[in-house]
C-alpha cells in the first residue's frame, strides 16, 4: 500500500506482511506488521534470505492488541544464512505500537532506529 507523509509532502510505499507467530520475513516484504489475536509468549523473526542492498523493513507491533500492551514476551530477531544481524541493543519483547527498522548493506542488517 502506499502512505501519504504528513502534509501531502510525498509518499512512500510499502510492501507488507503479517506474522501472527514465528516466521521468516519475505523478500520483497518492506512493512512487516506482527499482529496477534493475544500475546505470544515466544517467538523468533527471521529476516529476508535475498534482500536486496538498501532494502528497508520495518517491523510494527500489535494492532489487535491495544497500544501500548505487550505483543511478544520473548522477541529474537534473526538475519538468515550468510547475513549479519549488527545492532547496538536487541529487542527483548515488544509492545503493541512499537516499531523497529532494518536496512541491508552487503550482508549486513543494520538497526536504524531505537
């Protein structure tokens, strides 16, 4: 689908793809959403086995699950065979209305976000 930016100033589309447990990101998936019908106590996300260099992904937290309540107890996040996952601190859990961006370079998955 494609977003407007605020003040009609461009727009940006994206991708998507829903995860409601474990799973691995699609190649040409940009906006990955993890969206639940209750939380999970566990579960891994595994990111693209052919991204392209410069792809972004954002992953986004809830939605069924109200703003602001836990998603994921247990989150880990995963690059796949071959790639690098780089990035100063790891995402423990998550909660609903939290996002988390990517960017691969090489064979790096960089976090470009907090």
């Amino acid at each position: 689908y494609t977003a407007i930016a605020n003040g009609g100033g461009g727009s940006t589309t994206f991708t998507p793809q829903t995860l409601t447990a474990t799973g691995t990101v699609s190649n040409t998936t940009t906006l990955l959403v993890f969206n639940p019908s209750s939380i999970v106590a566990s579960a891994t996300i595994t990111l693209p086995a052919s991204p392209t260099s410069g792809q972004t992904i954002r992953l986004v937290f809830g939605g069924t699950i109200t703003s602001g309540n836990q998603v994921i107890t247990t989150l880990s996040l995963a690059a796949n065979t071959g790639q690098t996952l780089v990035q100063s601190t790891t995402p423990v859990d998550a909660t609903s209305g939290d996002t988390i961006s990517y960017q691969f370079y090489n064979t790096f998955w960089y976090r470009i976000n907090n």
